[in-house]
C-alpha cells in the first residue's frame, strides 16, 4: 500500500491532517473514513482497515478532525455539526486530489457523523457504519460524571481513555439537538450497519435503530466478540473485507490510470503492514489475497505463507491437469483431491550415497473418486506428473533479479 500525506482546510480555517491510502495497482473508487469520537486517522483500526480497502483497489481518505490528531485547531471549540462540516470538506478535497468519494465509512460518533454528513455528498453511493451510535448525546455517557460541571461552569476537563480534553456546554447542546432518523432516512444511499452484539460502548440497540430508520437497500453484519475499537486485527480484517465485497455492488468500479494496475502475467506484492510480515498480494488487477507467518515466526497468521501458496499452485494444477485428461478420454471421475505436504530432508534419504545438503520435499495424497479401473486410476497417477507446476518444481528453474527505481 502506498500512502500520502496531504492537508486540507477544515470548518474554522484550521489546517486539518490527512492521509491517503493508495492501491499498488488501479484505483478503482475513493473512500472517505471517519475515525472515533477523540481518536484519530491512525488508530489501528482506521490503518487496517483502509490497508485492506487499498490492496482490493479502493484508495481511502482518512483525517483528524479539528483539534484532534495532527490537525490544528481547538477542539474545545468543535462539536457533532462541526465534525459533519470537516467531513463535507474533506470529501471535497479528495475529489480534488484524486475523484470524489463513492464509499463513505464511519466508525462510532464518525459513523454517525458520516450518516449526518452523507446527504450532502452527492458522489457517494454506498455507507458503512461500525459500532455507531444511533443518538449523539450517547457520547455523553463517557463523560457523565462531569455533566454537571460542564452546565454550570459552561466547561470542564474530562478524561477519556488516559488521556484529558474540555468539554464545552455548547457540545452538549449540539449533540442533543440532532435528530439523525430524518437525515438516515433521507440520504438516498446504501447502508451498511456493522456492529458487535457485545460492544459495551455502543449497545447494539442503536445498530437496531440505525437500520430501522433507512431505507433499503440497507444490510446488517454482526462483529461477533469484537470490541468497540475493533482492536483485533483479524475483526479489522474481516470488517474490510465485509465493507469492499459490500460495496462493490453499489459503486461504479473505474480503473483511473493513476498507478497502473498489474498486468496480465504479474503478481504484484508488497506489505500491507511494515511492523509485521503481512503481504498484499494482487494479481493482474483482478484477484486479492493475503500472504503471512505464523505467530512463532513473527507474523499474523492472516494468509498462508510463502511455502503454502507454493504447495497450493501444485495441488490446483495437479487437480486441474487430471480433470482435463479424464475429460478429453471420458473416463468416470467423479471427483479428485489432492493434499499438499511440504518438508526439507537432507539428501542421503532421497538418493543415498549421492544427496548432499537438504532438499525440498513436496508431498501428493491424490484421491480419485468414481467408477475407475485399476489401469484408469494407474493412468491417472502418471498423468499427475505431466502437470506444469510439477514439472517446474522437478526442474531446474532461472529466477532473473532486477531492481526498479523508487519511483513512490
């Protein structure tokens, strides 16, 4: 994933931080992401789950509101309306940057911020929510016993997760002034509620009247055990990939040239996360997946790793190669499986007197199915051998190593 910082001008003037998330290959839709109530555009969940939205070819968009994060401003001075108005802007600065928005997605009160905000995006088509609030004042919950302070001073210091903000009377006002069922209602857009039945936050009631309050076509997808933040990497993971899937029904999916995609015949992959061993993998363009270690080799465990894959290709093209062949002499096989095991053994086993060193060892279990002669079943386990990925394995290979220009 490749990433751009750049800057916009928010509702009072103030200069507000952003960052773009781009795809290795072709752009194909923009997204705006608004993060939680006093987080920011680099919480992990906002990360991840825009990383997961680039590798699928959607570039993302996600800033600090006023006053938060790197942005500048106060944010004593903001509230629920102005974070709508910062989302507006910002959406219009992506359209400037690169095309406006067509996936909108929000995350607690910037969930309810993006519902708010939506009816005056034109561009977008499609909205997600995750652990939204259905009501603003909900927010006041985290700050109840300082309410009212907040009244009669007209302000007070709050804490918030460890760290300390100033709520203002006239945030608490604006948050029970709104009425979000009109603006859900109205927004002409589909909706797309994630929520987790568990979350402690944000009750999953208020996913309830979220829905209820839209109209179709309007989904809901369950989170499960996750958490409020969706800390978890694998719950930010499984949410992307809800959201692009999801969304790619609704947008008008354009390849801009702006980088260009993979060509037919190359595989493109790069890290989808620098501090872990996590890998975007995009071939031609058209097919995302996930390559990774296990935890004791100090990854994720997110994705198959690099021997996986390799073992996989030779399983499907032992697979393919031999329903083909029983195609082409109409033999009766119903069905075939293959599994794949991969081990290193020093090369006395394979050749005694004559291995030296360790050598790879790729493991086929076939198994056919179907009314099969003994000299059908012979036919075809010789046929397992003439597939192409074998015959690549079983010979000696060139691999040519070039260096490109940094060209980022």
């Amino acid at each position: 994933m490749k990433s751009e910082r750049l800057t916009f001008t928010g509702h009072d003037g103030s200069t507000l931080s952003a960052r773009l998330d781009l795809p290795e290959g072709q752009v194909c839709a923009t997204a705006l992401f608004a993060h939680c109530f006093t987080c920011s555009k680099d919480i992990p969940a906002a990360r991840r789950i825009s990383s997961r939205l680039a590798s699928q070819g959607i570039a993302v968009l996600r800033f600090d509101f006023t006053g938060l994060g790197h942005s500048d401003g106060e944010f004593a001075n903001t509230n629920f309306t102005t974070n709508v108005a910062d989302l507006i802007l910002a959406a219009r600065a992506l359209g400037e940057k690169l095309m406006p928005p067509q996936l909108l997605i929000g995350h607690s009160l910037g969930g309810a911020a993006m519902l708010k905000a939506a009816g005056n995006i034109p561009t977008a088509q499609a909205v997600a929510t995750i652990g939204a609030p259905f009501d603003p004042a909900h927010v006041a919950e985290n700050f109840a016993a300082q309410l009212d302070e907040i009244r009669s001073r007209g302000k007070a210091q709050v804490d918030l997760a460890g760290r300390s903000f100033t709520i203002c009377e006239h945030f608490l006002d604006d948050i029970a002034a709104q009425q979000m069922g009109p603006a859900i209602r109205e927004m002409k857009k589909a909706l797309l509620v994630l929520h987790a039945p568990r979350d402690t936050v944000v009750g999953i009631d208020n996913a309830a009247e979220i829905f209820a309050a839209a109209m179709h076509p309007k989904s809901f997808v369950t989170l499960d055990d996750a958490d409020h933040l969706i800390s978890r990497e694998t719950d930010a993971e499984y949410v992307a990939d809800t959201i692009a899937t999801w969304a790619g029904r609704y947008l008008d999916l354009v390849e801009e040239d702006f980088p260009q995609h993979a060509p037919d015949g190359v595989i493109r992959v790069s890290e989808a996360d620098a501090s872990g061993l996590l890998q975007d993998v995009n071939i031609a363009g058209k097919h995302h997946m996930l390559a990774d270690e296990p935890l004791e080799m100090g990854g994720t465990d997110l994705g198959p790793n690099p021997y996986q894959f390799l073992a996989a290709g030779l399983g499907a093209c032992t697979t393919m190669t031999l329903r083909i062949y029983a195609r082409h002499k109409n033999l009766p096989l119903e069905h075939v499986s293959v599994e794949v095991t991969h081990d290193k053994r020093h090369g006395e086993e394979i050749t005694p007197g004559k291995g030296t060193g360790k050598v790879d060892v790729f493991r086929r279990e076939i198994r056919l199915a179907g009314d099969l002669s003994e000299t059908e079943r012979q036919s075809l386990l010789r046929i397992a051998d003439r597939c192409p990925v074998h015959k690549t394995l079983h010979s000696a290979s060139v691999i040519e190593t070039v260096l490109r220009p940094d060209d980022t």
